[in-house]
C-alpha cells in the first residue's frame, strides 16, 4: 500500500461533496499536497480536528492516483489563539496564502516547513504579528529563491551598505537600487535608511530574537509597503487575505 507518514500544516481547505474536504496541506517531506479527509464536516469523525486551517499534525497519508486521501491524523498543536485572536488569525491567513500562491505540489522544502511551524509558534506572543510576517516573508521569499536583493544594487551590482547614500527598491528588478542607477528608473520607490537596515536585519535574523529590534511604526509601515509590491510583482494579483488583514487592522 502506497503509504507514507508526514508532519503538516493545514493551509486551506475546501468542501467536497456531503461530508467530505480536501485539505491543501505543507508538508514536512513532500512539500505541498492535496489530500482528502473523509467525513471529516460529520461531528465526533476522527478526522475533524486535524482538518481545521493552520492546525499542526502527524498523519498517515495514502497516495491515490489522482488524489491523495488522508487516513490518520494527529493533532500536534492546533494553535487556538490564530483561531481566538481576529488579528493573528489575519496574519496567519495571509502567509498560508503566500505559501499556497508561491509553491508547487510535490516540491519538497523542508526549511519553508519549519518557517511556517517556527512563525505559528512566536506568533502567541502579543504584539510582534506584523515583524513577525516581515521576518516570515523574507525568509520564505529567500528559501524558494526570490528574495529582493539588498547587498548589491539590482541595476549595476555596487556594494550597498548604510551608508550608501539615498536609496530606492524596484520591485521589477528585485531589490534595492543605488542613487547613481535609480536616476534612470521611473519605478523605483524611495527607501529609507531605516527601512533598509531593517529589511537587512530581519532577513537573517534569529526568530527568538526579534522582540529586540526598535522599530518605529513609520518605518514598519514602508517595509510592509516594500514587500507588498515586492510580491505583487511575482504573483501579478492581489492577496484573498490582505482584505481581511486590512478590514481587521483598520488600516492598509
Ligand atoms: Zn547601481
């Protein structure tokens, strides 16, 4: 029997027929995968619980010719405060969907798992949801290689360090841009120094450490800004989730 056991993240689920959903799951050994849980919208079925979105688990999967279909689950961490808290839930939401948008059935990463699990874990504590979804997105933007470029100017490869004088980021070329190139770009979107350095900072920080970064909110806002059009630029459409975030939020 083609069966196979793995730890993973609900990132969506849909409903199929009476009783039935088809969870799109991330996970740890194979990436990406769809899979169906039978009669798992019937109450007290084995297999609700672990069908909820974002709930960690173990499972015993058995793989179909067309569709793979879930066979035992085990609830490792259902992360009730992404459920209880509107806010988290929003962020929360928002990277599932960046992950289903930027990644392939089938195509292994086990790194991005362990983000997704590590950035689950910190995001109980108050507070740090929005660097949090910065540091989350760098490091997943990094590990399925499309991270912006910030050590070197996009346009003519010169060292850029905090010093550098007057930046810009295009996210058409993919990172931040130095004075003397950004002059024959129309598209480039001014960068502070701030915004830069914390950009640099967080996309090889520590996840335990970042509590510690001072951020002002002007600053927060211009590398979320940043790295919206950064991704809207790789996926050509907008987030389901960012509606949400935004209506939640009570702000864009
Ligand atoms: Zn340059």
């Amino acid at each position: 029997m083609a069966l196979y056991r793995t730890e993973a993240i609900v990132l969506r689920t849909r409903n199929l027929g009476e009783a039935d959903k088809i969870l799109t799951l991330f996970t740890e050994s194979r990436g990406k995968v769809s899979a169906v849980a039978r009669g798992s919208r019937r109450p007290r079925n084995h297999l609700m619980g672990v069908s909820q979105p974002f709930t960690h688990s173990a499972f015993l999967i058995f793989r179909g010719r067309n569709l793979d279909s879930i066979s035992q689950g085990t609830i490792i961490d259902a992360w009730l405060y992404l459920r209880e808290d509107l806010l988290k839930m929003a962020y929360a939401s928002y990277m599932v969907e960046l992950v289903d948008r930027l990644t392939e059935e089938y195509d292994p990463n086990e790194k991005v798992y362990s983000l997704l699990v590590a950035t689950f874990r910190q995001l109980k504590t108050d507070g740090l949801e929005m660097r949090l979804t910065r540091f989350f997105e760098l490091n997943f933007l990094r590990l399925i290689g499309i991270e912006p470029q910030l050590e070197r100017c996009v346009g003519c490869d010169s060292i850029l360090t905090a010093n550098s004088e007057k930046l810009c980021f295009s996210p058409r070329e993919g990172g931040a841009l130095c004075s003397a190139c950004q002059r024959t770009r129309t598209d480039a979107l001014p960068l502070s120094l701030g915004a830069y350095q914390v950009m640099r900072w967080l996309a090889t920080a520590d996840i335990a450490r970042l509590a510690v970064l001072q951020m002002p909110k002007t600053v927060e806002a211009e590398v979320e800004e940043m790295l919206r059009n950064f991704i809207y630029f790789h996926l050509q459409r907008p987030l389901k989730s960012l509606e949400f975030l935004y209506t939640i939020r009570g702000t864009s």
